[in-house]
C-alpha cells in the first residue's frame, strides 16, 4: 500500500501543480482530517487517505473544461489508471473507488472508508479552518460570486455530513460561518 499511496500523492499533487485547484492546502486538510476520521473510527487509515487524495484530483481540470459536473468520472478514470498498474487486492482497490465515486455523498455507503472520505470532504467548507482555506485560495470570480458559491457549498457538504459524531464537532462552526456568510450577502 506504501507504494501506492506514493503514486496517489504524486497525482493529486501534479493535478494541484497543473491547475491549482483545489489549493494544496485543501487537499491536505482533507486528508489529515480524513486520516484524523479513520484513526478516530478505526477504519482503514491508508484507503481513506487515498480516497482524499484522490477524490478530486481531477476537480481542476474539469474546471478549467467547463466540465465541473465530471470532475468524479474524470477522478474515477485517473484511479483507475492507477489501480490497474498496482498490486493491491479487488478488494481494496474497489473501496478505493467507492471513496472517489461516493466523496459526495450517497444513501448508503460502500463501506466506513468511504463514508469518512465523503465527511473529510465536508471539512473544507463546515469547518472554520477548512472554510478560512478555502476563503484563501479562491479567486479568479468576483466577490459576490464567491459569496455565492460559498454559501452552495456550505450547504451541499452540510447535508452530505453523515457522521454523528463530525455533526457535533462541526454544529457551532457551521453556524458562525452560516451568519457569516448572511452577513456578507446582505446588501447594505
């Protein structure tokens, strides 16, 4: 698996390197938080982290296409890639798809590690540090945009929560950065 993770970390951060988006940073907070998740679950430390890795490894690309509503096929397609020239089992490396294909939630998950995958991604817009990240890295639109987007995605990652326990954590963050962004919405 050690090899793999090597070969998974060099593509996510090669897309990042090529697009910029998402930022380094955000890749990394989702993947310790993932880690952080696993560890916490006791769950496969090593799939989640290449599912955070990998789920949006292609987001920059399908961006820069006009073709963000792809970015998990496109994500699917890349792992692949990958899986067929590894020797890891079918068993791990069809949860390491189910982490890229589920990262946005689903009724009912493949297994804990893609769960977890799906709330690490959350992290990044629920939390105030996943959120100060993003806040961050985000430019090239204009600020009410932004605000915009922000306030999708803050929602669409509420939602897709599906762990009690990342619930509680992230339930006072989320409404600081729900009052927030209401009060950078509203026009003055």
């Amino acid at each position: 698996m050690e090899e793999f993770l090597i070969e998974a970390r060099k593509l996510a951060y090669d897309e990042i390197e090529k697009t910029g988006i998402p930022a380094k940073a955000q890749a990394d907070f989702a993947t310790e938080t993932g880690k952080r998740l696993a560890k916490e679950l006791r769950a496969n430390v090593d799939i989640v982290e290449v599912g955070t890795l990998l789920m949006d490894c292609m987001v920059g690309q399908a961006i820069k296409e006009n073709r963000q509503s792809e970015h998990v096929n496109m994500a699917l397609k890349k792992t692949n890639g990958l899986l067929n020239e590894s020797s890891l089992s079918e068993k791990e490396k069809e949860n390491i798809c189910h982490c890229v294909t589920e990262h946005h939630g689903v009724e009912k998950f493949y297994s804990l590690e893609s769960e977890i995958v799906c709330n690490a991604d959350c992290y990044k817009f629920t939390s105030a540090k996943g959120f100060s990240i993003t806040l961050r890295y985000t430019r090239d639109m204009s600020f009410p945009d932004l605000i915009k987007l922000l306030n999708n995605k803050v929602n669409e990652k509420w939602n897709a929560i599906s762990l009690d326990m990342v619930k509680k954590e992230l339930d006072s963050q989320h409404k600081v950065i729900l009052e927030m962004l209401r009060d950078l919405s509203e026009e003055k």
